[in-house]
C-alpha cells in the first residue's frame, strides 16, 4: 500500500488547520471580548494607537489579537493568552514600532499584570540573532536581552511560554495574515527546532503541518 496514500497535500492541511482556527477563534472571541482584564487591554491598546498602525494586511491590533486568539485556542493560560495580546507594546526584535517606551513598564504592569508584562518584555526584548541558534541546543545563557544586552537562561516555564507566543504570532505571519495556501518553509523549520521546548498542545496542533511538508 502506498504510505502517502489518503495523506493531506500540505495547501489542504494547511487550509484545514486554519478553518479549524478560524472557527475556534470566533468562539473564543465570543468568549473573551467582554471579559475584564481582557477587556482593559483591548482598550489600552486601541487609546495607545495599535489599531492605527499598519501591519500585513490590516492594522497592528488586528495582529495583537489574532495572535492571542491562537494561543487562547491552543488551550494557552490567561498569562500568555494576554501576553500575546501585548506582545508588541514594546516593538520586538522584528518589528521596531513600539506603543510605549521601556520607562512604561509599570503601566502594562498596572492594566495587565505584573506577570503578562514580565512576558511581554521577555518576548520583546529577545535579541532573535542570538537567542534563536541557542534555544535548541544546551547553551548556558541561551537569551541575550537587546535593550540591556544581558544575557541569561530564563526558567523552563519562561522558554515555554516565549516559545508558545512566538510559534502564534509567526504563525499569523506566515500564513493567516498573508492568506497563505502553504506553510512557508522558514515556519516549519522554526517549528522543527522550537518543537521540545514548545507545550504539548502547541506541537500536536503544528505537528501535522510539518508532516504533509515534510513528505
């Protein structure tokens, strides 16, 4: 029997994971919009210009919340879901443009939570050239903080939970943002060397994208 045989041509995986998302992410949605602190963070953002700022093919907000509506999909905690929400306050190590500056910490600190801004300024100030070749492997100090230039190995829980916001939000990068019918190359070999130190949800929902890639 041919091994490929009934097997999902990557453009079909693809398209079926991200309708599953999609419809997923509109029952999240339904769920959370109203919800508090949620509601708070939507809100700071919006007064501090995110749904004002061009990105892919809508606005930054746009970005922010598709990227927390993955990881509330994928079963994420509150902490990282709204991390996800936030991750860009501070401009990333890929996207410069920032909404607040780092004398400004307190203030996500008060509207989220001090422990949604400790992730937050974790993701932001990783230093991707650095960090990203070490993660997999057994470095000592495996993050570089770009804007102190300290480096350090953050606890196992941190590592997960970066990896999980980083995984969200170059999946909507990659492939919802610009309506992708693939997944592109680059996504799935970061996959492939974040998937150990990924959470358990999140490597069984990538897991069959980088099988019918991998083929």
């Amino acid at each position: 029997m041919d091994a490929s045989a009934g097997a999902k041509e990557p453009g079909t995986a693809v398209e079926s994971q991200v309708k599953n998302q999609k419809q997923s992410d509109s029952r999240v949605a339904s769920n959370v919009r109203d919800e508090g602190p949620r509601e708070r963070v939507a809100e700071f953002l919006h007064t501090h210009g995110a749904d004002e700022i061009a990105h892919l093919d809508g606005s930054l907000f746009d970005h922010l919340e598709r990227t927390e509506l993955l990881l509330r999909g994928w079963g994420s905690t509150e902490t990282v879901s709204l991390a996800g929400l936030c991750h860009a306050v501070y401009g990333t190590d890929g996207f410069p443009t920032a909404l607040l500056t780092l004398e400004e910490r307190n203030v996500v600190s008060e509207v989220a939570g001090s422990d949604v801004e400790a992730l937050v300024y974790l993701y932001a100030s990783c230093d991707r050239g650095y960090a990203y070749a070490r993660l997999s492997g057994s470095a000592q100090r495996p993050f570089k903080d770009r804007f102190t230039g300290r480096t350090f190995k953050p606890t196992q829980a941190e590592l997960r939970d970066f990896v999980d916001i980083t995984l969200a939000n170059e999946f909507d990068v990659g492939i919802v943002g610009p309506k992708a019918n693939e997944p592109p190359k680059w996504l799935m070999a970061m996959f492939r060397h974040f998937q150990t130190l990924a959470s358990g949800p999140v490597r069984d929902w990538f897991e069959p994208l980088v099988s019918t890639t991998c083929r």
